[in-house]
C-alpha cells in the first residue's frame, strides 16, 4: 500500500473553494442568461387573485372591462400577470374597489411603526433561511414593502436572491454597522431583489468581522460596549421606506444575533420537531434569556410584540415528530405557530437552481407535490402576516 501523497492543506482548500465558486457562477450564467441576473415569473391569474385577495372571476371581469393592466394570454386563453402588473392591479383596486373593509395596498399608516422579525435558531438545518426566504417573498407578493437582511457569513440566503458574494463583491450589513471610519449609511447596502416590492442586504464573508470587532471595541469605546444598538439605529435611518424588515441570523448566538434580536419587534423561532433539536432550543432559549435580562438592567430593555415558534421539514405520518409535536404544543401553548412547515421535496429541488417556491412554475413538479407545499408555505406566512397587522393594531 502506498503513502499518502502529502499536500498543504491552504492551498488545497483554497483551490477547491476557488473551483466551486467558478463552477457555481457557471451555472448561474445558465440559469439566468444572458447576464447571470434572476427574473420573475408570470403569475397565473388564480395565483394573482389568491394574493390580492378577489375571486379569480372578478379578476377575469376586470380585464374584459380592460380594467386594469394588460394581462399576457396564453393557451386556451389563460391569464399571466407579472409582479410589477401585481402591484398595478393593488392600487386600482385601492383606489377604485367596491369595498372599503379590504386594504389591497396594506402599507404603513402614520402610528404604526416598522415591523422587524428576526428569524433565530442556535442549531443549522431548521429551515431558518428557508422560512426567512419565502415569508419576506410572500410579504411582497401580498403587497408589503420588504427589506429582508442575509446577516449568516454563509450567504444562503443571499445566493437564493442570485447574488454570490465572493464572486459579486456585493456589500453587506458589517459596512453599515462597522466601529471605524469606513462605516457607510445603510441606504447604501440596500439592493434590489427580482421581487418588485423586495429589497435585500446580501451577506459576504466579511460579516464575520463584527464578531472580532466588538469585542475589541468594547474595551475601548461606549459604542463597543452598546454593539446591541447599532442595527437598530440603522434601520432608523431608512425607516420610511418599508413595511417590515425580514433579519435571518446566522445559526449561533453572537454578536450579530444580539443586536438583530435588539433591533427587532418580533421573533421567529424556527424548530425541527426531533429531540435533539428541542434540547439544542432550550439551550438557546436560556442563553438568550439570560443576555437579554442584562441588557434590560442596563437601561436598554428589549420591546418585543409577539414571539412564536415555528414547526419546520414536519412529517405527519412520522409518529416521533407528531409525538414531539404534542409535547411542544402542551409546553408553548399560543405561541406555537398554527401551522407547521411541512417537508417536501418541492422546496429542496427548487433549492437546486437557487429559486424558492415562489419563483419555480408550477408545471416543474408533480400537481400534488407542488400545491401541498405552496398551501403550507402560504398558511405560515398568512398567519406571520396576520401577528404582524395585529401588531399594528389592525383586526
């Protein structure tokens, strides 16, 4: 048996990350020719109904009236409609529909402040950045102006929106929260999203420098010792331009996720319903419990409007899950989510091609795969959407 042939190891892992990169920016110019940016689909017009809130008849009236904007027709003279038709089709309605108790364009009033929902776990594979993907997608279809926040280094978030930040050199939020002079206002790290109501900060690698930052800052500066602050007041700065902030935190808790759970109103805890996932929450739970508690004797106590915890990649017919599922029940009570997140393949393959289930066609699966994972997708994310509109205390 031979040696093993000897290698140094930086130059190895650089090399392979250097070709992955390559080979990933490859299929990107495939998927998304011809200048390797993501577009949107055309949304059918039952699809289109089913956000705005109408029957897909009087949708269908509404163009044979030629209310509205032009629809494409396609075969057997079925309607397709883009986002940007979408939110046309919001604000005639606003403006001219028949009833005054529907709100099709549901932005902010005056008194009602920016909604910020950290979604959080301590422990990788929750579906976080799944969950935070398609509730801030969802948001923007039903009308919300969103900006939603990649702060994980890992970027996945980010790649699902068509961005690949070693080879992008997009910014990301630690250019906006930084401790020296190189701080930029976060206006300038907004970017825009294939979604015409969505904006996103995008993470890169650089992210992780908060977390050496801070703690060096904290010796030196009372900026250092307030880290917790510095997204909030951020997000101050840009505060009339959106609805609600989506945050996905990178899987531990550090200095990011302090200060995105102190910036926030609300939070989402996502949670696989194994054993080993509900004790690695519980740790969680009682390390952020015992931070938050700190800063709150500081002077600086956290205002949060609702906390709901979320079941995520559920099974029905796995009896473990169900019987874990039970037991979360008697121990959260109300602030369980209603509505778990079931698994399906549909999510995991769209994830394939960097899409979310809202962007892939329906046609790209079988009927039953696809519409029993957007009915779930939609029942989590209308429930999220209905804490947030009581937040602002809309019934």
């Amino acid at each position: 048996m031979s040696a093993l042939p000897p290698f140094e190891f930086d130059e190895k892992i650089l090399g392979q990350g250097a070709e992955i990169s390559r080979r990933l920016d490859q299929l990107r110019l495939e998927n998304f020719p011809p200048d390797a940016k993501k577009t949107l689909r055309r949304f059918p017009m039952s699809e289109v109904a089913h956000y705005l809130g109408i029957s897909p008849n009087n949708l269908k009236r509404l163009h044979l009236e030629g209310k509205g904007p032009e629809p494409l027709i396609a075969a057997a003279g079925r309607r397709f409609y883009t986002a940007e038709q979408m939110m046309e089709l919001r604000h005639y309605l606003d403006k001219n529909g028949r009833s005054d108790a529907k709100k099709y364009v549901p932005f902010r009033k005056p008194g009602e402040k920016l909604q910020v929902v950290a979604v959080v776990n301590f422990k990788g594979g929750s579906g976080k950045t799944t969950t935070a993907a398609h509730l801030a997608q969802h948001l923007a279809l039903t009308g919300h102006r969103v900006l939603v926040v990649d702060l994980d280094p890992q970027a996945s978030l980010s790649a699902l929106h068509g961005f690949q930040p070693e080879l992008d050199g997009n910014p990301s939020l630690y250019d906006a929260i930084r401790y020296d002079d190189k701080r930029r206002p976060i206006a300038d790290v907004i970017l825009p999203t294939n979604f015409p109501l969505l904006e996103i900060i995008p993470a890169n690698l650089e992210l992780q420098e908060f977390e050496f930052d801070t703690p060096l800052s904290m010796q030196t500066s009372n900026e250092g010792k307030r880290f917790y602050s510095r997204l909030g007041r951020s997000l101050a700065e840009v505060d009339e331009r959106f609805d609600v902030v989506v945050i996905d935190c990178p899987p531990q808790l550090g200095f990011l996720t302090l200060t995105a759970l102190t910036a926030s109103t609300s939070v989402l805890v996502t949670v696989h319903p194994q054993m080993l996932d509900l004790m690695s929450m519980s740790q969680f739970l009682l390390m952020l419990g015992n931070f938050v508690k700190s800063i709150r004797e500081k002077g600086a106590p956290v205002k949060i409007d609702w906390l709901r915890y979320l079941i995520t990649r559920f099974e029905p017919t796995d009896v473990p899950q169900t019987r874990m599922l039970g037991f979360m029940q008697t121990v959260l009570a109300e602030e369980l989510l209603k509505n778990p997140m079931l698994k399906s393949t549909a999510i995991s393959d769209a994830g394939l091609t960097k899409q979310t289930l809202y962007e892939v066609e329906r046609k790209s699966f079988s009927r039953d795969t696809y519409d029993r994972a957007i009915e779930a997708l939609d029942a989590v994310n209308f429930e999220v959407q209905g804490l947030i509109h009581r937040a602002w205390g809309r019934m």
